[in-house]
C-alpha cells in the first residue's frame, strides 16, 4: 500500500467505471457512455476491480487513445471481496474508494 502514495498527486477520476474510461478514450458512440469525451491528447486515471480469479486484483490505470496502461495493481484485501462478488472488471466500491483516497 506504501506503493500507492507515489501516485497521490495524479488526477484520479474517483467516480467512472472502466466501461466509461473506454467509451471516453476509444469507441466513442459505442457504448451508451453520456460523459463527455476526451481531446485526443487527454489521460484518465482511475482504478478498477479484477475478479475473475482469486485473489482479486486492484489496478490504478491510465487510458488514453491508444489504451490503458496498468500504472499500479496490488491484491484487493480480503475484507473488501464481498463487493465484487461477480467475476469481471468492477468499478470502486463506496467503501473500497473511502479506503484508497485515505492512503493517498
């Protein structure tokens, strides 16, 4: 978790979904995404939730036009798994968004 403080500074979009960094970056009109859409040159920065397999994994990542980037993964702790019961990629939960923007 120490890991995470280098990140503090960055300008992490605490509330968007992976599906919505993707639809703001690289298939624009693709995805029902209302937002509103990035110049070519922008950068989002944000976390998501990979449960598809256990342990969980939490990635701080960076999306651009050419893709994401994965700046930081760590294990999701244990006591934070019930909200992620569903295998997939998963937006932050209240709680476990509470928690990280602590650390940082």
């Amino acid at each position: 978790m120490e890991e995470l403080v280098k990140f503090k500074d960055l300008p992490i979009e605490w509330d968007i979904e992976p599906a919505d960094a993707v639809a703001l970056h690289l298939e624009w009109g693709n995805t029902g995404y209302s937002g509103k859409h990035q110049d070519s040159d922008s950068e989002t920065y944000y976390f998501s939730i990979d449960s598809w397999e256990e342990p969980y994994i939490l990635r701080l990542q960076k999306m651009t036009k050419d893709g994401s980037e994965t700046l930081h993964e760590m294990e999701l702790p244990a006591h934070f798994r019930e909200c992620c019961r569903a295998r997939g990629v998963h937006g932050l939960p209240q709680e476990v968004k509470e928690w990280l923007q602590k650390i940082l």
